[in-house]
C-alpha cells in the first residue's frame, strides 16, 4: 500500500507571519503618526510666538506705548498660547527699516522636539512694525 506523504503547505510554514507583520506595520504607522504630529506642534508653536512677537511690536508701535509695555502684551500671548517657559527671552529695540522707524520684538524660545519639551534657545523669532508718532 502506498502511503501519501503530505509535503510542508505554504500555508503551515507561515503560521503566526500575520500577527509579525500586524506589529512591524502598525509600529512604523504609529511612529510616522506621532512624528507628523511633532512637527505639526513644532510648527504651531513657531507660528504662535512669531504672531505673538509681531503684535508685540505693533502695540509697542502706538504713538502712547513703549517698549517695556510691548514685551508684557508678547510676554502674555505667548503665556496664554504655549506657556510660560516660551515667554523668557523677549528684547524689542527701536530701528529702522527702508528709512521708516520700525519697532523690532525679537523672541527667543526652546524648540519642541518631544511633546512641549525641547532644546532651550533654538527658536527665535522677530516681529516688526512701523512706529507711528504723535503728529501723523
């Protein structure tokens, strides 16, 4: 009597591939993900201070402000935006610009790398404005 003999399937030898895959796929999503959403939170956080370093300069511009009261109106924006640890190095000078006196609010942050948690100083944005005087 001849006996059949059952030679390995594709099917036996690849039992649990599946499950190996599934983990090695979704690690690789779920790092692109979280990496995508860094550099969403990385961008967001550079476009806040740098609006918040522009409307510095622009309240700082008014003919009845100063420079100290344009650095707390940034100092408060980027306090209510991304937090307190953003609104540390903060400068505003007088200058100018095409021969129109501009007001300059330059902001200094840490750039988030994991989370809010960044490199400190790596992040420095400027803002300007025209100054406006009394007579105009």
């Amino acid at each position: 009597m001849l006996r059949a003999v059952r030679a390995p399937t594709l099917a036996s030898s690849e039992r649990g591939s599946a499950v190996a895959e599934f983990v090695m796929v979704a690690s690789l999503l779920t790092v692109l993900t979280l990496g995508v959403m860094q550099l969403a939170l990385a961008l967001h956080v550079r476009n806040t201070v740098l609006d918040a370093a522009a409307e510095g300069a622009r309240y700082a511009s008014l003919a009845d402000s100063s420079l100290a009261e344009g650095i707390a109106r940034t100092r408060d924006l980027i306090q209510i935006a991304v937090g307190p640890a953003y609104a540390r190095g903060i400068t505003a000078s007088y200058g100018s610009e095409g021969g129109v006196a501009t007001v300059q609010m330059r902001v200094v942050a840490p750039l988030p790398l994991l989370g809010l948690i960044g490199i400190n100083r790596r992040l420095e944005v400027e803002g300007h404005a025209a100054r406006e005087t009394a007579g105009e």
